[in-house]
C-alpha cells in the first residue's frame, strides 16, 4: 500500500470517527484501523465515503499507508487498553514515529509512557481533547503535551481542525510529558464542580422553592444572558422545558444517578496529594459516589423522610430573591 496518510488513528468509536472526519474536512488524508474491523469497513462506506480517508484491516497495511514519519493517534479506553496498543505497534514502528494518546489517560501514566518511549526513539504525546463528540466533529479544544519533539509533526493537523477564538485555534503546546492530559484533568474537574453547582441550584429552587421547570428554564436563560454565559447553563436551561410524550417534564423523570470516568477523582486526589484545597471538585466527587448509592438512599429516604416545605410561596417573589 501506498504511502499517502498524513496520520493514522486507531479506535473507531464516535469521537475517534468524528476526529477523522473533522480531519478530511481540512485536507488531510487520514488512516484508520479498529480491532472490529467490520467498523472499518462500515465506516468507509457510510460517513466516510468519498472522503480522503483509507480503511485498514490489519496493522500492516495501517501502517504501510502512513507518511513517515508516521503519526499514530489512539483513541481508546483510557487504562491498560493504551498499553496493549502501544505494544502492537511497535514492531511497525522505527525511531522519530509520533504516538498520540488522545483519550482521557492519567497523567502520570503518560508521564511514564513518554519516559518509556523515548529510551526506544519514538516520540509519544498525550493530547486533551475537549468538546465531546460535536466538538471532534466540528472543532475540539486540543491540549497537546509529552515529547515535545513530537509537536512541530502534529502542529499543523492540530492547529487546523482545533475550534477557533476568531482566527486563534483553541491548540497550543502546554508542556512536556503529562501537561496536556494534566490540563484536560483539571478541565474536567472544573466541569465536575460547575454540574454540581447546576445540579444544587436545581434541587434547590424546585425542592426549595417549588418552581416549576418552566419557570427554572427561563430562569436559566435569563443567567445564560450575564455573567454565568455558558453551554452547561444554556443546555440545562433546555432540559428544564423538554417534555416527555405524556407532557410532563422530563428531568423529574430521570434516574438521580451520576456516572463518572475519573478525572474528577484524579484531580481531587492530585490535589490532596499537593495538600492543596480543592473542595468544590472533591465534594462534587463525593455527591456522585453518593447518587451511585441508589438502593442505599431509598432505604434512608423511609427512615429519615424527604418532605422539604417551600421557604416562599409565590413564584415571582422566589425569582426575585434568588437575584438579590
């Protein structure tokens, strides 16, 4: 196979998919490969037909369509799976090949696997990616970090398919081994607190205050308008008036159960290991360990009850306290 792919990545899931397609958008041919290799197939004949973007059904024939030096990019479940990866790709890889880890990995496994893979030649980065999956799609917030020898190969695929600040990509190296997913961390554990912030306010001002959801949506907003300006506020805001098919709202209907990946504990236990205060994010860990607690808090709901009296009556006075 020819040498054409400006990058190749590895692990089809939706964010990695979006990525490659955001990529062939901005002119770069891209090569993929997954374990599953029917969702190569798949991918190649639905999405990503008639884009420049070259499905591979074997490690050799990946790599043998890649540019040298080769960019590899993983997108797979952070832990041992990146691992396993790396160790598969090693023997198609030669010295000055860039590995990308652009999954949610542990900073301090970066730290490691930078460590390991310099002493073999090969240039690793570990690289934040923000947004979700409409963000891979159409412009992610990038946080690059590990070998920076790695960087000026990847700056320019980056940089292009990067969200943008007017003509300022949101991408720019942030520091050597863990920085970047360091930095993607502590993005995720601010996102942690700021959901438990929304979370508090909702139970509060529909417990507490017996507002209906209309009135918290518009409510929400009217704060999406000023200062609090954001997308968790102005996605909660549309929550709030969805309807379910028999009319009734639909957020008193969903489960009060949070998951959670990690990174918010990551950042809380970081931050108890430089015995520096971070309450806000721990606590926000704390209250999604506790929502996991379903069975447990049904039980303490009968014994201690959940009756909450509403310390004002009328709507209009409530909105008008909370903004005072």
């Amino acid at each position: 196979m020819k040498e054409s792919a400006d990058i190749g990545l590895i692990g089809l899931a939706v964010m990695g998919q979006n990525l490659v397609l955001n990529m062939a958008d901005h002119g770069f041919t891209v090569a993929v490969f997954n374990r599953t290799t029917s969702k190569v197939d798949d991918f190649i004949q639905g999405e990503a037909k008639g884009k420049s973007i070259i499905g591979a059904h074997s490690f050799a024939e990946f790599f043998q369509s890649l540019k040298r030096p080769r960019k590899v990019m993983l997108m797979v479940k952070a832990g041992d799976a990146v691992d396993e990866l790396i160790n598969s790709c090693l023997p198609y890889l030669e010295p000055g090949d860039i590995i990308i880890d652009g999954g949610n990995s542990n900073f301090i496994d970066t730290n490691r696997r930078t460590v390991a893979l310099k002493q073999k030649g090969l240039l690793f980065l570990g690289v934040g990616i923000s947004g979700g999956e409409e963000g891979a799609r159409h412009g992610p917030s990038i946080m690059p970090g590990g070998n920076p020898e790695g960087w000026p190969f990847v700056k320019p695929i980056f940089q292009a398919i990067a969200a943008k600040v007017g003509s300022e990509p949101c991408c720019d190296w942030v520091g050597e081994e863990g920085a970047g997913h360091y930095v993607k961390m502590v993005h995720n554990g601010i996102e942690y607190g700021d959901m438990q912030l929304i979370c508090e306010t909702y139970d509060f001002m529909r417990r507490g205050l017996n507002l209906s959801t209309e009135s918290l949506s518009a409510c929400f907003a009217e704060w999406n308008k000023g200062m609090l300006d954001s997308y968790l506020i102005e996605i909660t805001s549309k929550i709030f008036r969805t309807k379910d098919s028999d009319g009734s709202p639909l957020v008193d209907k969903v489960l009060d159960v949070a998951g959670q990946k990690g990174t918010g504990k990551w950042t809380a236990i970081n931050a108890l290991d430089m015995a520096m205060p971070l309450t806000l994010i721990g606590e926000a860990v704390f209250a999604r360990n506790l929502s996991a607690l379903h069975e447990e808090r049904l039980k303490a709901g009968k014994v201690l009850g959940t009756n909450i009296s509403p310390i004002i009556e009328k709507e209009s006075d409530c909105i008008s306290w909370l903004e005072e």
